[in-house]
C-alpha cells in the first residue's frame, strides 16, 4: 500500500521500536511536528550518505513535544513504527515548508526469532568490556532484538543501512555476529599496543627464557 509521508532526513538510521529524541529548530521542520501533533501525522526518517537520499527509511511517530522555547524550537520523543521505501520524491509540497514522499511498507518477513542469539549477546559485552564502557546486554535490556542492539555492535553507516532492510531477525543478528567476530580480534590487538606502549620508559620485571 502506498502513501504519502512527510519526510525529516538525517544522516542517522532509525529502526522500528527505536525511541528517538531529537531537537527540533529549522521552520519546514517544527511546522512539521506541529502538524503531527495537531492532526496526528507519522513522519518519515530516510537516511543521508555523503550527501545521497537513501531510498528506504523509517516511519515515526511523535510521542510527546518535550519542550518548546521561544523562538518555537523544540525537544521531541519519537519512536519507529515500521521501514518504508521511497517511490516518488516530493521536494515541493503546496503550502508546506517540508518536502514529502510517496511511499510503501517495505515487506517484513514474519519472526523467526523472538529472542537474542546468546553468542550476539556474548560478543556484545566483550566488545564493551574492552573498550571500557560498562555496558552489559542484560543490564540495559531483559529480551532484547536486532533493531536494539544495532547502536552497541559499532557498525559503519553502510552496515547499518544494510540491518535496515534485512527482512529476517536471524539474518540481522548473524550479521552482527560475523562483524562482532571480525572486529573483536582487532580490538584485542590494539589493546595490546596500548598496554606496550603504556609499559614502554618503566621498570619492568621480566623472567628470562630458558635455553
């Protein structure tokens, strides 16, 4: 089915579930969310590559205005709804500051898993482990999916636009798991030149090697 959307593109990838906070400040865009306060409109999120509309996004919806100051700018809580693909390109809409898009939703295969693969959850709390963040999968979250954990894996743009359009929750979280696989190992090694470096100028005991 098709539809027509007001688009806000931003170079970031939202998802379906995703909660959004987001400060608003450009007129075509505070027109926007006041419109879809007053008359109960979704918007949609497209992603932004080096300059280049990408073709797919996601539909959002406002939650609440948070804050508005004087000069009408405004603090916004948003959450996705579901991925959509741009047909048709609206830069002018009549009477609107915002451009618009005909679009359809984009086909989502039905859930073959509703639960977190443990290696992903495994590999996700090694990677923060080493970078010293303290996150923990289960800390944060009690059944959590791909769209979740998609901010904590440290995909490229690129990768993440991919998870964006998988169509299978088992797809998106292998994906992040040969990612996670690859990348640990490189963190490991940089950990490891950090702690020679740090090491290098002091005193160091070292136990000879027998011959």
């Amino acid at each position: 089915m098709t539809k027509f959307l007001p688009i806000f593109p931003l170079n970031i990838i939202a998802y379906p579930g995703q909660l959004l906070n987001l400060h608003i400040f450009e007129p075509r865009y505070k027109q926007l969310i006041q419109e879809c306060k007053d008359e109960g409109k979704t918007f949609g999120i497209p992603s932004v590559f080096k300059e280049t509309l990408n073709e797919y996004g996601t539909e959002m919806e406002l939650l609440e205005i948070s804050k508005t100051d004087e000069t009408g700018e405004m603090d916004i809580k948003t959450k996705g709804i579901k991925v959509f693909r741009i047909i048709e390109m609206l830069r002018e809409v009549p009477n609107k500051l915002y451009s618009a898009a005909i679009v359809y939703e984009a086909t989502q295969l039905p859930p073959d898993t509703e639960k977190p693969n443990p290696t992903l959850v495994d590999l996700i709390n090694k990677l923060h482990q080493l970078l010293g963040t303290n996150f923990k999968v289960e800390d944060r979250y009690e059944n959590p999916l791909s769209y979740d954990l998609i901010q904590y894996a440290a995909l490229s743009p690129e990768d993440q636009y991919r998870l964006l359009i998988a169509t299978s929750e088992k797809a998106r979280q292998w994906f992040m798991i040969e990612h996670l696989q690859k990348l640990i190992p490189s963190v490991e090694q940089t950990e490891k030149v950090k702690m020679k470096i740090q090491l290098n100028g002091h005193f160091r005991k070292e136990v000879p090697p027998k011959f």
